[in-house]
C-alpha cells in the first residue's frame, strides 16, 4: 500500500516538474511594435518610459523614423502581450503592428491561436498579434472580413492572441 502511494507521489511530482520546464521555456524574448499617433519625440518618449516601466522589459530601442520600438524581455519572463497594449495605450496612443519573437512552445499555450501560416520546426517563432489594438483600425476592419469565420476573431477576446505565423 505504502509503495502504491510513493509511486503515485512520483508522479505528481514528476508531471508537475514537466509542466514547470515546459512553461518556464514557452517565453517571449523580443517585441516589435509600432505605435500610430505621434507627431514627435516627446510622444516617443512617453511611449518609452510606458515600455521600459514593464518589470519584465531588460531594454528598449526606439526608432524615430518609424515609430518602431524593440523590447528585448528578460529571460524566464512570463509576460502576456495585453501589458505592452495597455502601456502604450497609457501613454495616450495606439499600436499599429505587433510582433512578437519567442520560443516555438509559446505555441502550446491555449492563449494564442494560429490563424495564419505554418509554424516551422525551431527553437524561436516570430509571429504577427492580428487582434483588434495590435494593428491599425483600418487593418482590422480589412482582417474582420478575411477572418470572419473564425468564431474567436469575431469574439473580440482580450485574453486570446490570434496570430499569423512570419517565419
């Protein structure tokens, strides 16, 4: 009885360290998001200062001339892409393009739904967030016709990512 008991122990044990192993992989390490609505450098800085207040943000490069900023994320992060929305929408703006490099078991969490191309076999994926506040409102119009069949676009779901292989 005692070594039934133990065995079952074992395999708790082990199925929890397994799933731990898989989710501590499955992150983000790189964020590339371009931000509509900024007429100068101050807009960029307020942006900026939103991205790099993130906990798990390591650095912040910044590109005037596009309006592009690349977030490089600490490794074990376990960030969700709804953080960076919020703070560029804290500092008074809006994203255009979201894209995101992570490693390919990110694409194991339910969070995220595939709805455009094929996920290669490797260690890193880069991927394109097509949700409503990831693009432009005119890309999303364009997109709600393209997905409309797909019941959890139409849904508007903050919580779920759909996504659009790039690599």
């Amino acid at each position: 009885m005692k070594n039934n008991q133990f065995n079952k122990i074992r395999l708790i044990i082990t199925i929890i360290l397994l799933i731990s192993a898989t989710m501590s992989n499955a992150q983000i390490s790189k964020i590339e998001l371009r931000a509509t609505g900024l007429t100068c450098s101050m807009c960029s800085n307020a942006i900026f200062k939103q991205l790099e207040s993130i906990s798990e943000v390591d650095s912040v490069e910044t590109d005037l001339n596009t309006n592009t900023f690349i977030v490089f994320l600490k490794k074990g992060n376990t960030i969700n892409p709804k953080a960076f929305k919020e703070k560029v929408e804290k500092a008074g703006f809006f994203i255009g393009v979201f894209i995101v490099t992570a490693s390919s078991e990110i694409l194991d969490q339910s969070i995220y739904i595939l709805i455009d191309g094929k996920p290669k076999k490797q260690a890193e994926i880069k991927f394109q967030i097509l949700d409503k506040g990831y693009v432009t409102e005119k890309e999303f119009k364009k997109l709600s016709k393209t997905y409309k069949d797909i019941a959890t676009y139409s849904a508007n779901n903050e919580n779920d990512f759909h996504i659009k292989i790039l690599n």
